[in-house]
C-alpha cells in the first residue's frame, strides 16, 4: 500500500514539474558583437573598415573576435582580439594587433535592458614601415614617421589597463540597440577613448537550425569613434563594423 501511495505521489511531482512554466531565457543584444545570455559561451567576429584620422589617411581592413563564458549568470570572463592591416597613407603601411583580457559584471535592468562593466588589461604591437619608394615616380620618400598623422591612431603601444561599459536594448524580439564607451591608459601617458553605437538583428528567430541549436544568434552592425586624449590632431578615427554573434 505504501509503496503504491508512493509512486502516485512521485508521479504527481513529476506531472508537475513538466507542467510548470519554463523561464524565458535571457537574450539582450550588447556591444562588441556580443550578449547577455546569462550562461554559456558567448563567440563574436566583426569585419570592417577602419578610417584613421586625417584628411590624407586611407580607410584600410579590419577585423576582431570576441569569446566570453558565464561562469555565473551575472559574471563572465574572455578575450577580445583586433588586427588592421594596409597602407594607412603614401607614406606607411602598418600591421595593428591588440589582445584584451577582460572580466565583465553583468546586471539586467528590465526584462529587455542590460548592461555590463568590465576592469580590462591589453597589449598592442605595432608594425609600422615605411613605403621607399613612390609608386607612380619610383622616388623615395622622404618622411619622418614619427610625425606622421595617420599612424598617431595607433598609439596606445604595449601594456595597457582601463574599463570597458556597455549597454543593449532589446527594442522587439527581432531587434535591439547597443551603445558602449571604453577607456584605456599605458605606462608612456597615452589616454584611449573609444564610443559605440550599433544596431542589431535576431537571426536565431528565422532559422530555425539556430532555433534548434544556439542559446542566441545575432547580426550586429556598429560605428565605433576612438581618439587619444591630449596628443595627436584631437580628431576622432572611425571603425564601421558587421558582425556575427552566437551563445552556445
């Protein structure tokens, strides 16, 4: 008798279990190709141009990753990486590579508003060489490097530490709003300052092989602005970037 009693009171557990409500999960679009899932890994790659400041600077390529894990649902920790490459004027080429460690807080303001802060430390190496000779007349130029505006964008070389911000709206289930500010500093006195703004688009929502096997799945495209403070020209450098986001 008592075992028969026990069985129906598990069954009527269990019936009960299967029949509660499951908690939305948590999917709110942020900056850096990246979300608020709460767990998981979170991956991003963004492709772009990059616009160093100045008039006779020329736009060359881009591109950055970003990996994040939740090791709980308001902290995650990761890397962010970002390479330029090509001829930044008639005068220099450069190579541009920066590595980020950083640990992010997480809170969720509203059902559709979260935002994250992150303490970070970097390191930069920069390539820069100069082009010999001119291509249209094969003369050399004659240039100075070091007074060059259009390498003054990549100036933050070697070590630094700072702190990330970042803020995402999930305006509908198919698109959110991402804004985010970053500042860093080096050793060498040189201030960093970088603005985002983006717009992003859930693609988990129509595909339904994302559907089936991705926590969040986002396309993202964001403008970034980035100066360094009390050096250079004062002007703002531009990075306009398309992204893939995805939290496994």
């Amino acid at each position: 008798m008592f075992s028969t009693l026990k069985k129906q009171i598990l069954l009527f557990m269990g019936l009960l279990i299967l029949s509660s409500p499951i908690a939305a999960m948590e999917d709110i679009p942020l900056p850096k190709q990246s979300a608020f899932t709460g767990k998981g890994l979170a991956i991003g790659i963004g492709v772009g141009v990059f616009n160093p400041s100045g008039d006779d600077c020329n736009c060359i390529g881009m591109w950055q990753a970003h990996v994040d894990y939740f090791y709980l649902p308001y902290l995650s920790g990761g890397a962010d990486i970002r390479f330029y490459g090509g001829d930044v004027d008639r005068h220099s080429m450069i190579i541009y590579q920066r590595y980020q460690l950083h640990l992010r807080y997480h809170k969720k303001i509203m059902e559709n508003l979260a935002f994250y802060g992150a303490p970070l430390i970097g390191f930069e190496t920069t390539d820069l060489h100069e082009i010999k000779k001119n291509i249209t007349t094969g003369e050399p130029i004659d240039t100075e490097l070091e007074e060059d505006v259009c390498t003054e964008s990549f100036a933050l070389n070697g070590f630094s530490m700072g702190f990330d911000l970042g803020v995402g709206l999930k305006v509908n289930k198919d698109f959110g709003l991402v804004t985010g500010a970053l500042y860093e500093f080096n050793f060498s006195d040189f201030h960093y300052m970088a603005l985002t703004a983006g717009v992003t688009f859930n693609i988990r929502n129509h595909w339904k092989r994302l559907e089936e096997g991705m926590l969040s799945s986002w396309l993202s495209l964001e403008i970034q602005w980035q100066r360094y403070l009390g050096t250079g020209d004062g002007l703002w450098s531009e990075t306009i970037l398309l992204g893939l986001f995805f939290g496994v």
